[in-house]
C-alpha cells in the first residue's frame, strides 16, 4: 500500500469518512521494501491504494509515474501493477512510463461508474463522460505497449434514467473494455447519496445489470478473440489439479489456463 485513504468523496462511498484523508509513504519507504521484496524472491509487485494514482511523495522526490518506473526497474522485479486508479488524477506520464518500462503491465483498472455525465455529477466523481474519454484516449495512444483497460460499473443510481443507462451502454462499446466489475446501486450507511430517493426498482437494476452484462460478453468476445494465435508470457499464479492445467495471468490481466 502506497497511500491511503481518499479526498474524493463520491456519494456512495463510505471510504474518505471511514479512512481519512490521503496520505503518501514517501517513495523511498516504498523503493526500499520492493527492493527487499525482490531480494526475498517475489517478481511481482501490487502498489495499492484507493485511488493509487493520486500518489505524491511527502518528500516531494518522485511522482507516482516516476514510482511507477522506478520500481519497475528494480533487479528481479519482472511484473509491477497498480490498482484502484481515478480517472480525474490519471495522466499521460503514467502511459509513458508503462511504454517504456518493459516490466510495467499492459493493464489500466480505471473505474467509470457511469457513462452519462449527468449520473456522474450526482455521484460526485469529478469528471464528465468527455474527461473520461480523453483518458482512454491517453492510453490507447501508447506507441509501444497494448494495454488493457478494465473498470466498475454502478447501474440503477438514484435517478439513471433509461437514456442515461443507455449512455453507459454506449460507452461500453466507445471503450472495448476487456473487462468489467459490474454493481447494481444500493444505498450504504452514513454516505451522502443516502439523501436521495432510491428510485429505481430493484428489478429494473436487475434489468439494466443483465444488459450491461450481456453488452460485454459480446465485446469481450471480439477482444479476447484477438489473442488466438499469439505467443503470451504467463505469470503461473495457481493449479487446478483435477483438470491438470496451470491457470497464469498475462501481463494484460487476462486469466489463461
Ligand atoms: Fe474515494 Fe473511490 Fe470511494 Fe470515490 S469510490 S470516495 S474515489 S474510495
């Protein structure tokens, strides 16, 4: 864990009132433990952190993207990911870093929540549809790397109107996502959405989950079918010994047994 806690406070979200405020370990805390990791023998590495990229060294020496690289570039470290990022933080020098990294994986996790910018407003995430875009933009402009983009999805917010599920929809095929984590909306304790009316009936979220859902089957398909035939490096992670297969990720993230 890289930072912790969160300035964000997005409606739903129960995190900033629970974890504070966002505090940075200073880059050289964090050198020093990935350098005694790879030491250890671990060649992969997870920096964490609820909005992970929002990173800033106290000791103001390193951005989270010169982190990024620096970690990277550890002996003995071949894989390096980051999770949970926010789009509003997210900016091109962590594509850099992951194009010319080579041990950086080909994997952005950047959580949407919804594709209709007036939803979002509500939800308090701090950018519109465009904003959000324009990321994705940054990142499938990578010269060198294909890089994989994943995200949360909030359906049945207080007040999604048809449209503006459809928005999210639409969005799903703007992006070709390879993957997504889909929620329906339901209020949590002492989070500020608790004062708006839950209006959508539970099985409209229903609904609107299944056709989110079978919307990105249908892209996932097209996505995943464009691996047949190539030659991927695989980190072993586990073992399904009753069908004797070896189930790995790739630097994409993707599962591959
Ligand atoms: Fe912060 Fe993420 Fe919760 Fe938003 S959803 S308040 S960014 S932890």
């Amino acid at each position: 864990t890289i930072i912790e806690g969160c300035d964000k406070f997005c409606a739903y979200c129960v995190v900033p009132y629970t974890r504070g405020k966002e505090r940075s370990r200073t880059s050289d805390s964090v050198l020093n433990e990935a350098r005694r990791m790879a030491e250890s023998g671990y060649t992969e590495i997870q920096l964490l952190g609820q909005n992970v990229n929002s990173y800033q060294d106290p000791s103001e020496k390193n951005s989270f993207a010169d982190l990024l690289a620096a970690i990277g570039e550890i002996r003995g470290i071949r894989r390096v990911r980051f999770t949970t990022s926010h789009p509003r933080d997210f900016r091109r020098d962590i594509v850099e870093a992951i194009d010319s990294v080579p041990t950086l994986c080909d994997h952005v996790h950047l959580p949407v929540q919804s594709g209709s910018s007036r939803v979002l407003a509500s939800m308090s995430r701090e950018y519109t549809r465009e904003q959000y875009l324009d990321r994705i933009a940054l990142i499938r402009a990578a010269k060198n790397r294909r890089i994989s983009i994943t995200t949360d999805v909030i359906v049945g917010f207080p007040g999604e109107t048809e449209a503006e599920f459809d928005e999210t929809l639409s969005l799903l095929d703007e992006v070709g996502y390879d993957g997504i984590f889909s929620f329906k909306y339901s209020a949590r304790p002492n989070t500020p959405s608790l004062r708006y009316a839950d209006s959508i009936p539970d099985e409209e979220k229903w609904r609107r989950l299944q056709a989110l859902n079978a919307k990105q089957r249908e892209i996932q398909i097209i996505r995943f079918s464009s691996h047949l035939g190539e030659i991927i490096e695989v980190m072993v992670e586990s073992e399904n010994v009753a069908r004797a297969q070896l189930i790995g990720r790739t630097s994409q993230k993707k599962t591959l047994n």
